[in-house]
C-alpha cells in the first residue's frame, strides 16, 4: 500500500465506503474485504422506485459527475436516489494501491466489467434493498457498466443510458488501450508494479497522457483551438499543464486495471459469445448516446449496437471535444443535450413486454 | 554509420543516387554531398513536358510507388518520364544511418519539406535540364511535399495531386506525430540515437508500431477484420507478424528525422505564415485526394485547404484502410479510384491564367 492524496476524501469525496466482504472474481481469486466507495444524491422514497446508478469512468471518480448532476438537470437529487459508485480499481474503491497484502500493488488481481456491476448489485440490493432501477447511466467504461446492468439484470433496469461507450468493446479499442497501458509499464519507474510513489513512474504517465491527447479529443477540438474551455491558452499550456499533471496525478496500476478491464468489456460473456443475443436480452428503454467526435467509441460503432437492442433509439451528442466531451467541459450546449435526452427517457413509461 | 540491410539495393531498389554536394538547410546546418535516391520509369521526351514527380511518404521508399506506376495506371511509364525521389532522412537518400561524421547518427540536422523540394527541383533541373512538371502526385509525406512543390514552384508545376496530407500540418498531427517519436525515444536501447543496431531499440519501434495501428488504419478496418487483405488471419498476426516486423526494420533515427519534419510540414513558411496567400499562389491545378477513413489527414481538414486553393477540386478516395489505404493494399479497389482521378487531372489542359 502507498499513499496517493488524489484519491483522498479532501480531493474527490465525499464518498462513503460500503465493504461487500470476500468478493469472488470472474477471472479467478477474489479481493478480501472489497470496499466500495459511492456518494448519492436525494433519498430513497418509499417505493424505492426512484433509483439512478451511475458507475465511473477509465481514471475518473464519483467526483466528476458531479456537474450532472443537480435540481436543474434531469439527473435530479430532488426527485431521484442518485448512486454514483466508483469502478473497482478506480483508485478510491478497493485499487492496487490502497488494498493490503496479498492484493497489494502488482498482486491486484484481473477485474471485469462484470464483476463491478455484480458487487453494485450487491452494493444496492444489500444495503438499500433495491430491487428496480428508474436509469442506469454513465459514459465511457461507466457505458460498458451500464450495458452490463442493462444484459445481466434486464428486470430490474428499466431505463439505460450508456453514453460515449460500447456493449462490446472493440478490436480498435482493444489496440488504443493497449498503447495507453504500454506507456506505464514501458517506464523502468513503473518496476514491474512495485513502484514505491506513483512520481517514479512520471514519464511514462506523461506518454500515457499524450496518448490520450491524440485520441481522447478530435481532430477539430485542436483546429478550433478548444483548449480554452480548459482555460487554457495554448496547445502547449493544455499539454504540459492540463493533461499532463492530470495523469501524473493518478496511480499507474489504478489505470492498468482499468485498462485491463476496459480492454475486454464485453455483454456477450453473458450469452456464450452472442452479442445479439446479449443485446436482445435488455428490456430496458435504452438510449445509446455516443458523442458526435468521439475517435474511438465511434458514433458508427455505438450505432451498430443499437440496432441489436429490441427497445432503443440513437441520440448523438455533439461535442468537438470528442471522448473528452463527457467530461461537461462544452459546460451548458453539452448538459442542455444530456438534459434533454436523459429527460426525455426518464418521461418514458417503461411497460414490460407482454 | 551503420549498415542496415532494409534500405538496400536488393530490398528497395534498384535506385539510382545523385550527388548534390554540400546542401544548405532551413534550419541551418549543411548536409555535405547531399544524396538523393531516385528512380525513373519511362523516358523524357524532346520537349521535356511529360515529366511527373513523386515523392515519397514517412517510412516509405521509392518501392513502394511501384503499385502505382504501370502502362494499364494513369501514371503510365509509356506516356511519362516518372521520377520518384527518396526524401532525405528517409533510410535511402542521405539519412542519419547512412552519413558520415560530422552528421552521422544523431548528429544528423533537422530536415524540412522544403529542403527536400528545393533539393528534388536541384536533382531534376540540374540533371535532366527540366523546366516543366506535368504533375506532382504523392501521398501522406509526399503530399506534404507536393503542396510545397505546387506554392514553391508555382509556374513549373502544371498539376498537383496531394493524397491523403496535408499543406500545413494540423496541430493534432503534431501531437500524434510525437507520441510516435516519444515511442523510439524512450526505450534506453536508443541511446539518445548513439545505438549500435537498430535492433538495439527493437521495443520503441514495436511501441511505435502499436501506435500506428490505431491511428493508422481505422476503427472500421478492425471491424471488417480487414488485416485478411495483409494476408493476415487474426489481428494478433497483424500486430505481431506484420507491423511490428515492418517497424522493426526500419532505422529509428530515420523515422525521427522524417517524423519531426512532417511535424513541420507547413506552405505557409513562404508566405509570412499565411496560409491562404500561400495555396492562393498555386498555379497548378490540382486534386486534393484525402481517403475517406483516413483518422489524421481528415477529409475535413483536406477539405478545409482545398478550398482555399484557386483551380482546385476535391476528389475523396475510399478505403476502410485508413491512412494506410495508400499503400495501395486495398488492390484493384484503390488503384482504380486513384488512376480515374490521375487520368482525368492529366487530361485537363492547364491554362495560365490572364
């Protein structure tokens, strides 16, 4: 274990911790005492009808939803139980670098998409005793959770949202994580997991951050030069003061098991390989809500998906800033867009199919 | 110097060098007996005005045009006098690997486009006594320098076809450009380009590679499992048997010179940084020919300079390829698209105007 204040209650909190116990994992081994940090927003009613899950996205924390969030957005905390809960190994749920021997640091073993979406479940069953889900959503690999919800428990989710991700992540995905992970351990500081501060890994979260530089925003982010919604004043500031402290900041094996996880987000393991089955499995109203820019969960890809799921429909989201949009750094033109679709499919009356 | 046999007549011949003594750059600094490799197809005729000039793109050499040129191809060897000319730095023309002290290896100087189109025009003006180009027609790199060609040259070049580049390098490009430099750099078998063998920095070129696969083809590439037209039969063989062993090979202080000159590729440099005034100047007519997946030499961006160019039309190539589509590997597909396009541009009778 080491510390890293990033991920501290000052700096992405307030979150609370709900510990599930002895977790068994898809891919063998289980994490003892597996701690889940969430925050939520509102209150349970009496029904226990009016639940919103949001998982996190690759190096992101319950903290950065917050812009989502709020009584003049749909994702409203005076009408809905909001539940943000941060993706295992995100840095403030159990991580490598917080979780004690024998899954400390370069022992932490493989999670799936699936296994965060099971111990949500757990999480939201166990300790609120929730058993239907209003909306489910979240972006990028918050997306991939958001599936995995929509797939594995098809009665219980009666609305979904996956923004700026896919149900089955790609082979194109699959190679630019792959780069995104060979920046870290490509760097001697990285030591094979066993780094003492995430400072001796720099440069290589410096590469990883300037990969993410060329994929994660768009073509027409850098012709319009959008770097001042960063507020910053060029390309320079927005890499070497922006990006890079940002990645710097985070702890390397926290993004490798993210990376890794990412990389193999996949709904059809529910259904023996068949995406369309997987896909057709969803009773949920879903709207698939990809960003018009986006380099790597492409608009044409998320629609491909689409046309698998029986009750669905394509909502682009248009964002120069690409992937990065989901950020909210467009600021108003981006949350009047998430607003109006996530209104509108709150507004659905979801009927089970007779 | 060091010997690598990649570049070698047996490999990318035959080819013929011309010495160009001691050359002066952009930047400063002087290459002495500046070697140009090039390769001629037909014959010039009396009136010296079937010339077409081809340079080449970053890695390439003058082989791999060889798809492009046949008596069935718009670039017909019966009809025209072909000239493809190796850019310096690029393994075969005066490069880091292949000079002597003083400039040998890492002391090799910074090169730009427009040393090398100042160099190419020496090469054909100076030998072949040249005062005409019917075209100029190159891809990615070689578009670069066929802009430069067309602003620098104005009354020489009657018609210029840039595929898949650009006149100024985008700020994106640049970026993407770098994490492909920094891919090379970082590996400590580099040794700041002192190393003995290329083989010494075999891991960089293999990073360098992973980078290409995802910018280099396309999301849809991946998705069609295309890597069949690279006689590949999974992307594991792709990655492992295709692109890691054709960057492997290759010179990494060779990649660095073409890859910080393509980082700077820009026609504005000769008029004051004006982008306009410098395409405005363009005599030839010409056909901006982006492809149509290409995910860093946008048609969009394409799109933007062709309109800034007088006598111009926008002619977009598909191929699911991506950028590497212009290695022709989509076959019969491709060619026909580029030769229909050559074929009508050739047969366009240039006119000054008044």
């Amino acid at each position: 274990m080491i510390t890293n204040d990033f991920y501290s209650q000052e700096n992405v909190g307030p979150y609370e911790i709900y510990n599930l116990g002895d977790f068994k994992l898809e891919d063998g081994g289980i994490i003892p005492n597996l701690k889940l940090a969430y925050t939520t927003h509102g209150e349970l009613n009496a029904a226990k009808n009016n639940v919103i899950v949001i998982p996190t996205w690759f190096s992101g924390t319950s903290k950065d939803y917050e812009s989502y969030i709020g009584i003049d957005r749909a994702l409203n905390p005076s009408e809905y139980f909001i539940i943000v809960i941060n993706q295992i190994g995100n840095g403030v749920s159990s991580s490598p670098h917080n979780s004690p021997d024998p899954i400390s640091m370069a022992n932490f073993p493989n999670v799936r998409i699936g296994d965060d979406v099971r111990a949500q479940h757990k999480l939201i069953t166990e300790k609120y005793g929730i058993e239907e889900i209003a909306l489910v959503v979240g972006a990028s690999m918050g997306a991939q959770q958001t599936y995995e919800w929509a797939v594995r428990y098809p009665d219980m989710v009666k609305r979904a949202a996956p923004i700026a991700g896919t149900a089955k992540n790609t082979v194109h995905d699959f190679l630019f994580t792959k780069t995104l992970n060979d920046a870290i351990t490509s760097d001697p500081g990285w030591k094979d997991g066993n780094y003492s501060s995430h400072l001796e890994v720099s440069d290589g979260l410096k590469r990883h951050a300037d990969i993410w530089a060329v994929l994660g925003l768009s073509t027409e982010f850098y012709k319009q030069e959008k770097w001042t919604l960063f507020d910053m004043n060029s390309v320079e500031e927005f890499i070497e003061e922006f990006l890079h402290p940002l990645y710097e900041s985070l702890d390397p094996n926290s993004l490798l098991t993210m990376g890794w996880k990412w990389q193999r987000g996949d709904v059809s393991r529910n259904t023996g390989d068949s995406l369309e089955e997987a896909l057709g499995r969803i009773k949920a109203k879903v709207f698939v809500m990809p960003i018009s820019d986006d380099m790597f969960f492409t608009v044409r890809d998320c629609e491909a998906e689409q046309k698998m799921i029986p009750n669905s429909e394509l909502k682009i989201v248009n964002s120069v800033c690409g992937h990065f949009g989901l950020s909210g750094v467009d600021g108003a033109d981006y949350h009047r867009q998430i607003d109006n679709y996530l209104n509108e499919l709150l507004s659905i009356n979801v009927v089970e199919p007779v």
